[in-house]
C-alpha cells in the first residue's frame, strides 16, 4: 500500500474527525442528542454502547449517510459527502445493514474499495487487481476470492468489508460491530489488522459490546448513549460507573440528565467520571439545551 506517501499535513491540522453537537432524529426518536467527538489518526478508538445507544447512527452520520438535524460533521475539514468520494472513508457496515444475497464474490466487494479510483468505466486496471490481491492476503480470504458473499462464516464476512476498506487505502476506518457473531481467529485477525491499520497513521473506530477485548484492542474508549457519556482511557470507560450509565442502569439518564450527579452517586469511585476529560466528555452535561 502506498499510503506512506501520503502527506502529513492535513491529519496534523484538523482532527481528523470532528463531530460538534450532532442531533439526529428518526422521527420521534431521538438517536443522537448533542454528539461532539474528535477522533484523532494513529490509535485505534473503541466506541462502546448498548443496543439503541446510537452508535450506527453516528458512524452513518460521519459517513454522511445520515444527515443531522443539528451540528456538523467535518473529515479533514470537509463534508463527509465529498470525503466519502475521494476514499477518505472506509466503513464496515453491521450484518444488519447489509444484502448477504447480493450476487457479488468476495474478491468484487474488495473491489468496490477501489471504484472510487476507477472513473465511471470501473475498468480494474493491474494496479487494482493488485491492491485486492493483497487486502484479501492481508485478511487471509485469498482461497474464498470466488465464493458469494453470503457463502462465508460471519468473520469471514466481516473480514471481506476490513479488505475492502484495506483496498481502497482509506485513511479513517469505521468499524460498526465488526466482532458481533464473528469466529475467535476472525476475531484475531481483525483485531490485529486494526492495530497495524493504526500504528501507520490511520484513524480507527470501532464499535464493540465484547467490553473483555476492550482492552486489547482499543487505545481509548467512548462512552455513548445517544450523548457521549465519556471518552478516555480504555481502563477508566471500563469503570463500573461509567459502564452502569453507559448500559443504562440508570435509565432516567437517558432523558436528559446523563451527567447528574445522582447517575454515579450509588457508585465506587463516583463523581469524576467526565472530569478529566477533553471536550468530548462535556457533550453529556449541555443536555440542557439540547
Ligand atoms: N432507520 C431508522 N428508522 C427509525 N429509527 C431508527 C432507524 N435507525 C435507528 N433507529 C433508532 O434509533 C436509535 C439508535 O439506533 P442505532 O443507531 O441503530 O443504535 P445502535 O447501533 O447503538 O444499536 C434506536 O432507537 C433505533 O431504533
Ligand atoms: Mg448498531
């Protein structure tokens, strides 16, 4: 991959992703409420929450799939529509969200992470087949390239998305649940690919509820619970305050008092959850004017 060559300069002037108080609504329910985050290159971020917390909606909102009702999105600086164009943005959509019956082989959906450099004819130039012949080395897929999508194990589909992502070289990699239903080798892989993807400069997101590969994984960690409730150190998220409000165990929280003092006030260790933070923390205390 030739992603070395890369310049520096624009990961060193902006957060490479920015979220400013993002509100998204699906008619009456509201998924996010006042969402500001920055995730920044070179780490890999785990984002943590339970089913409903919003996390789908916000990796579809930075991939600007979902627009917010309210606040902005920035990659680089700019839109995340133009961003997606120009292969900034890798994503690994959750099971859910994808056809498993589409006919496409696992060697097309690497594919797809080189359209973005192949103009409207898509003819695969050696280049191209070159970069999936690798992604799918890199992933350990190469002996399934001819199968359906929908042929393969659930790590083995999570894998073909990470190679599609690999493929297109994109400098930010969204991971939506990519361990959920997955096999523990799959697991392995993924978890050391995304650490390499990091450690050469990348920027890393990925959702998980496995809280116990929390630690291997990630090098800090976000809280959400349709507000950013903490984000931090992998150990200090792991607290049992922090998860009890993350998991909702406190649910009068999650209408509008996520960071009341009475949410840690039963707990260990209670009341610093946010308070060492950067900004990120503070989205859960402005509910007010939400
Ligand atoms: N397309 C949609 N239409 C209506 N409601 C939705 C839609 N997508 C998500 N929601 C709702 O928004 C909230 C957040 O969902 P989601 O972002 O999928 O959370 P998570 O990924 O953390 O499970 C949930 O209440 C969910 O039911
Ligand atoms: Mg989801």
């Amino acid at each position: 991959m030739s992603a070395t060559t890369r310049p520096a300069t624009a990961s060193a002037r902006h957060a490479v992703i920015q979220v400013d108080d993002v509100v998204v609504r699906y008619g009456e329910v509201l998924a996010l409420d006042g969402v500001s985050l920055s995730v920044g290159p070179g780490k890999v971020t785990g984002l943590i929450g339970m089913n409903g917390s919003g996390k789908s909606t916000l990796f579809k909102t930075i991939m600007g799939i979902v627009r917010p009702d309210r606040g902005s999105v920035r990659i680089d600086g700019a839109d995340p529509v133009p961003a997606r164009r120009r292969g900034l943005l890798g994503y690994v959509p959750q099971s859910e969200d994808v056809d498993w019956a589409f006919p496409v082989s696992v060697r097309d959906v690497v594919m797809m992470g080189r359209y973005g450099r192949q103009g409207l004819t898509r003819r695969a130039r050696p280049a191209d087949h070159a970069a999936v012949a690798e992604a799918l080395d890199r992933v350990e897929l190469s002996p399934y390239a001819d199968r359906q999508i929908g042929q393969l194990s659930g790590g083995q589909r999570k894998r073909a998305f990470v190679a599609r992502g690999i493929a297109q070289d994109a400098r930010i990699l969204l991971l939506d649940e990519p361990f959920a239903g997955v096999d523990k080798r799959s697991e392995a892989t993924i978890v050391r690919l995304l650490k390499e993807l990091a450690d050469d400069g990348r920027t890393v997101l990925v959702s998980t509820h496995d809280l116990h590969a929390l630690p291997h994984l990630a090098d800090e960690a976000v809280l959400l619970l349709h507000r950013i409730l903490f984000h931090g150190d992998v150990s200090e998220a792991l607290r049992p305050d922090n998860l009890a409000r993350a998991f909702g165990l406190d649910d009068a929280d999650v209408l509008g008092h996520a960071n009341s003092g009475r949410a840690n006030s039963g707990r260990a260790n209670s009341g610093r959850a946010n308070s060492g933070r950067a900004g990120s923390g503070r989205a859960s205390s402005g509910g007010g004017a939400a």
